[in-house]
C-alpha cells in the first residue's frame, strides 16, 4: 500500500509541476487549482483541469512516462491549435549524460 501511495504522490506532483513550469506561473499559482483525474488502477492521467476547466480546452496537452523508475511530465501548447507532437523517449545514461557530461 505504501508503494501505491508512493507512486500516486509522484504522477499528482509531477504533473502539476509540469503544468505551473509550462505556463510560467511557478508553485505559488497554487497546485490546489490543478487537477489530474486518473483513468483508473493504473494511475494514468486522463484528464487535467485547472479551475474545473480541462487543460485541453486552452490549449495544452501532456505526455507523461518514466525513465527507469523516475517520472516525468510534459506539458505543451501547440502552436497551430494541434496536440500532436512527438516526444523522443532517451535511456537513461543518455539522459543523464546533458547533466554530468560524458564519462568516457
């Protein structure tokens, strides 16, 4: 139960984080006001709202997965109205390699 609670504190903060960072207001836009309804067992986002409206109806959409067994949350509005974008998945070493430089 422990671990579910874990993982649930994890995609809810991550996806509001994202959302704040995307829009530029930071944490003090008050996560309270984010919403994210999970589709069912197992924890995916189905739906963010913000004030009771959904996030799609201005203009931004998310992707949300893992990297090993960190997650992450991107939220975006696209520049034509379209929520098609393509997120390139990267391993993790490649991924930690943009922070810490190359060990070879």
């Amino acid at each position: 139960m422990g671990e579910k609670k874990s993982d649930l504190l994890s995609t809810l903060w991550t996806i509001k984080e994202a959302y704040v960072k995307a829009t530029g207001d930071g944490i003090s836009f008050g996560l309270e006001r984010i919403e994210a309804v999970l589709e069912d067992e197992s924890m995916a986002v189905w739906r963010v709202t913000v004030d009771g409206k959904d996030i799609r109806e201005r203009g931004w959409t998310w992707t949300m997965g893992s990297i090993e067994s960190y997650q992450y949350a991107v939220v975006w509005r696209g520049e034509d109205g379209s929520h098609e974008t393509e997120v390139e998945r990267v391993a993790w070493v490649d991924f930690v390699e943009v922070f810490i430089g190359s060990r070879t």
